[in-house]
C-alpha cells in the first residue's frame, strides 16, 4: 500500500526550538501586572464610592457633666460670676507724683485708713503762705480796731468829723474782709495737702495695685503716661453671685428662695445661698434677666470674678450636701448594653467610636458614670441597633 511508503519524518516535535521568546514572555507578565493594579484601583473606588454614598446616621449629642443631689431638688440651674456689690478703684483728688504707696494685693485695710501719698512740698508751701497772710491781716485787724473806736470818740466832742469816721470805719470792714479771705485760703491749702493723701473709702481688700511709687497720678488720668487709679478694692462681705436667668424662666425664681453654690474651682464643696435681688430690668440682647444670689456663709476661698453654677432649689440644702462629691452622669439613652459590656459612643472623623464604660447611681433619667469618661466627654445621647462601632454618623445639632 502507498501508506507504507509515506514520509512520517515531518511529524516529528522538534525540541530544540523554544515555546516562548523573551520579549512575548515580558509582554505577558506586563499584561497580567496591569491587570492586577486596575482591578485593585476598581475595587478601591469600588469601596470608597460605596462608603461615601452609603447613608450616615444621624445623631444628636450630649456632654457628660458633673451633677449634685441637690440637682433633683432643683427647678432651675444657672451660671454666673462672684461679684463683689462695694468695689473702687480708688483715685486722688489731686495731680502729683506718688512717692508712697503703703499696700500691695491683698492687704486688707480700714475705712480712711492712708494707703498712698503724693507729693506735697509745693501745697505745704502754699499752706505757709495762706497763714502767714492771716497772720498779718490779724495784725491790722487791731489797728484798724483801734483807729475806728477812737474816731467814734472824738465825733462826740466834735473834734473830727463825719467823713473820717466812715473812712475808719471802712479800713476796718476791709481788714475783716481780708481776714475772711485769708481764712478761706488756709482751709484751701488744706484741702489741698488733704488730696495728696489717698484714704480707703471703706472697709476691705486690695484686689490689684494700679501704680506705683514715681509715677503721676491725676483725677481720670488726665496726662497721656499719668495713671487714674491708685488701687482697686473690694468689700469681701459684699460677695454675691451674679447670674443671669432666661426671660422664660425668671418666674421660677423667687426672693430669698432657697440656693445651692458651686465654685467651678472649688466643684466638691457646695456654699448654700439665697436670692438677694431680681434685678427689675431685662438685657434685650440675650433676653435675661440679672440675678444676684447672696451667700449664706462662705470662706477665704471665694474670690471676685470666679465662675459659679448656681442651683435655684425647691427647699433648703441640707447641711450634709456642702462636701458631697459631684457625680458624672449622662442620660441613661446614651449607654447600652451588648456582648456584656456597657458601651457609650464618642463621634471622630464622622464616625462613631465605641467606648467601654462602667455605671453608679441612678438618678431617674440620668445614670452615674464611674469610669470610661470624663467630665465635657460628648457622646451620643441615643444609642440606637443601628449604631455600631466605625459606621459612619452625621452629627444632628
């Protein structure tokens, strides 16, 4: 047959040829590379478009804050400042040099009691001039005297007349005049030497010194480098908090009711107050009416222009509430629980972050918190199923 016959030798694999060259076999590993780093790049804008189109929660929230027991006893809260009602700055009279200053903050000084002294070598040599002028007038007050008796004499006899006796009588109405003038010279230069000596006006404290030795002091500060104020001074029993209370609210708040005094320094002490005045006018431009609350007893801790949260109370404060410890609390929505842990929710970069935290007193709608947070913490006030921890959130205000 002719398939006997037939040349088998073309089908023979030749293996001294290679499968694949060089350039093909880098072409290949290009493409499979490039096609690696798209589909990375894909499904990174795949994620990042699904996370950002993907719809936040939306969230209100609260801040965790310190709270008293006295806080269920109350119907309002307020916030303020310790304000001394007997404060000066006080200020000479006169214009000079000061060349001794006799206090420094703090000192506490008596009513007219002299803290400061100007100069007053020119009113003293004033003062000597004044009397030395009354002096002299009093000494013709005698001649003129004299001279005046003895004309009204001898117009009797007839030895002199009319016209003289008035001429007498005249120098000796003048002198008394000069004397009058004199006087009231003295008592100028006085006053005068009187205004270089800088008194307290009352009983108290000395807040800041203003001036100091060697500097010009003048009434209002009348020089462009003179100084108006010596001192400032408060009267430390005159202290009360003043707080400012909402239109809407001001009927809640009664004379002498009862008060309850936070130092924001001093938060774990309590100073038990009343209110002293309503204030009868409105501020228009935050629709609030002035409050002073008077302090019921107090000590050397309170100071002027602190900052106070002031407790307008249903009932007296109990002794035994001045050194209670204030608690943290948030409302009890802000907590839950899940997988046997009480859990709050703080808000960073958009997202909710989850924060472990540990539970006290119940205070109805508050809770205690003894640890995880602090005193400002914001955190979500209601915890829904839907919020968990990274899932992103938009902050409801």
């Amino acid at each position: 047959m002719e398939t006997k016959n037939a040349d088998l030798s073309s089908l023979r694999i030749d293996r001294t040829k290679k499968d694949v060259n060089p350039e093909q076999k880098q072409k290949i590993i290009r493409i499979i590379v490039t096609t690696v780093v798209v589909i990375g790049i894909i499904l990174a804008l795949y994620f990042a478009f699904k996370s950002f189109t993907s719809p936040s929660i939306e969230v209100k929230l609260t801040t965790a804050t310190l709270q008293s027991s006295a806080q269920t006893n109350a119907v309002l809260t307020a916030s303020g400042y310790v304000v001394a009602q007997r404060k000066a700055a006080v200020a000479s009279k006169g214009m000079g040099r000061l060349v001794f200053l006799g206090v420094v903050e703090g000192d506490k000084v008596g009513m007219n009691q002299v803290i400061a002294r100007l100069e007053d070598s020119d009113i003293k040599a004033q003062l000597d001039q004044a009397k030395a002028n009354l002096k002299m007038t009093q000494a013709e007050l005698k001649d003129a005297e004299n001279n005046y008796n003895r004309q009204k004499s001898l117009l009797k006899t007839g030895a002199t007349s009319q016209m003289e006796v008035d001429a007498v009588e005249s120098r000796y109405n003048r002198v008394l005049a000069a004397i009058d003038v004199a006087k009231a010279q003295v008592q100028a230069s006085e006053v005068a030497l009187e205004n270089t000596l800088i008194r307290a006006p009352f009983n108290g404290t000395v807040l800041t010194k203003n001036a100091d030795v060697g500097e010009v002091v003048a009434p209002l500060g009348a020089g462009a480098n003179s100084k108006a104020a010596v001192v400032t001074m408060a009267d430390m029993t005159s202290l009360q908090v003043e707080a400012d209370v909402s239109e809407s609210n001001i009927e809640k708040i009664q004379p002498n009711q009862e008060c309850q005094i936070t130092l924001d320094a001093y938060p774990s002490h309590n100073y038990a107050g009343y209110v002293a005045k309503i204030v009868p006018t409105a501020d228009r431009g935050k629709a609030t009416v002035m409050v002073k609350v008077g302090f019921k007893n107090y000590d050397t801790r309170v100071l002027p222009e602190m900052s106070a949260k002031v407790l307008f109370l249903k009932e007296a404060m109990k002794k035994e509430l001045e050194n209670e410890k204030p608690n943290l609390v948030v409302p009890k929505s802000a907590v839950v629980e899940r997988n046997g842990q009480l859990i709050a929710f703080k808000v960073r970069e958009e997202k909710a972050v989850q924060v472990t935290v540990n539970t006290g007193k119940d205070f109805g709608a508050y809770i205690e918190i003894t640890n995880g947070l602090e005193s400002g913490d914001e955190i979500v006030e209601s915890v829904t199923s839907e919020l968990k921890d990274g899932v992103k959130v938009k902050i409801n205000k």
